[in-house]
C-alpha cells in the first residue's frame, strides 16, 4: 500500500482525513518532518481554521520550503480545505504571506440577503477539468460537503478543475495542475463521492509508485 504522509501542523482534523486514506487503501502518516515528508510516496495538506495561525505554524515547524519542494518534485500532493487556500499568495482573512504556489489571493464570499456564511452544508460541483483523475468514475456534478467562508481565486483560470456556486456567486471549488490537485470541499465528509475522490488520488499514487 502507499505510504501518505499528512502533514501535521496543528490545523485541522487529521484523524477524519487519514480514515479516509485508509478507506481508500493508502497507508497513511502523520507527520511534520521533512525527511518523512520526502520518504512518502504522496502528501496531503489538510486544514481547517484561519489563514494567519496556519502559515505561522507551518513556518513554525520549518515546512514551507519542504512542502514547496515536495510539489516541485513531482509527487502527487493533496490540499484539502485551508489546504488549498495556504497554496496561494494571501489572503483577505489575514496578513501573512501565502506558500504561493498557486498565483492568485482568498476572497470572502460577498454577504447576499439570502446565503448564509459560512457556505457550509452539501453543494453541487460543475466540472471545468473532466479530464482530471479527480473525477474518474464520478457522476456529471456530484454533490460534496462544504464549510468555508473564503474562496481562492487564482490568477490563471485554467487550473480550475472545479467550480461551485453559492448564492450568486460562483467560485473555484478545486484546482489541477501537473502533480498538484487541491479541493475546497471536504472529501473525507462527502461520503461515497469523497471516498471516490480519495481513492482516484490513492490509484494516481500507486500508479506513479509502479512506473
């Protein structure tokens, strides 16, 4: 089975993440050392909390430049959640410098008279990337579990592998690049199209593993 290391940086609901892992027939690891981080056959970047407190405790723990390496050595790499937003430059939530692997800034939804922020409950997904190996053996939008109250934004629209619309407005809901895929929803609460989900990145792992 391949290991996964999920990287530990106090942010977020690790347990919940690593079943999932394991339901999807990884091994997973939790971690915050480099050298393990490298021995991994993939990363996963959770995250749930603020923007500011996550990068601090990511640069805290000596993890930026390891995570930034990890991606540029072409090993399948899974941000969920602030997992996905911390890719970015920055953010409208706080003042801190982004990892910024990903051009682009976090936005906050925009208040509406009849949308609740957070978005948070289960919402439809329109695919923008079908190609991406996120979506194999998935239905055309599938319904997944969101609890957000910013929104990435990125600067070149075509690493959009999905979009969700919230109110009237409508957002990247995950992106896909190379190596590098990240979601806004939370793959491990959206039951069996989550675990799909999971399981499309563990076989993109394997797979890579085998070559």
């Amino acid at each position: 089975m391949p290991v996964i290391a999920v990287v530990d940086y106090d942010m977020g609901n690790l347990h919940s993440v690593c079943k999932g892992l394991e339901k999807a027939g990884a091994t997973p690891k939790i971690t915050h050392s480099f050298k393990e981080l490298e021995q991994a056959d993939a990363v996963v970047l959770p995250g749930v909390g603020a923007f500011d407190p996550a990068m601090q405790h990511l640069r805290g723990r000596g993890l930026e430049q390891p995570i930034k390496d990890t991606i540029a050595s072409g090993k399948p790499f899974l941000g969920i959640c602030l997992g996905l937003q911390i890719l970015f430059e920055s953010s409208a939530e706080g003042t801190q410098r982004g990892l910024g692997i990903v051009k682009g800034t976090v936005k906050r939804f925009r208040p509406e008279p009849e949308i609740t922020i957070p978005h948070m409950g289960w919402n439809q997904l329109e695919i923008t990337q079908p190609k991406s190996i996120m979506w194999e053996h998935l239905p055309a939008n599938p319904w997944v579990y969101f609890v957000h109250s910013y929104y990435v934004e990125p600067t070149d629209p075509q690493i959009s592998a999905a979009n969700v619309t919230h109110g009237k407005q409508t957002v990247t809901a995950a992106i896909a690049r190379d190596n590098l895929m990240a979601v806004q929803f939370h793959p491990e609460k959206s039951s069996n199209i989550g675990l799909q989900i999971l399981s499309n990145f563990v076989a993109q792992v394997r797979e890579q593993v085998a070559a």
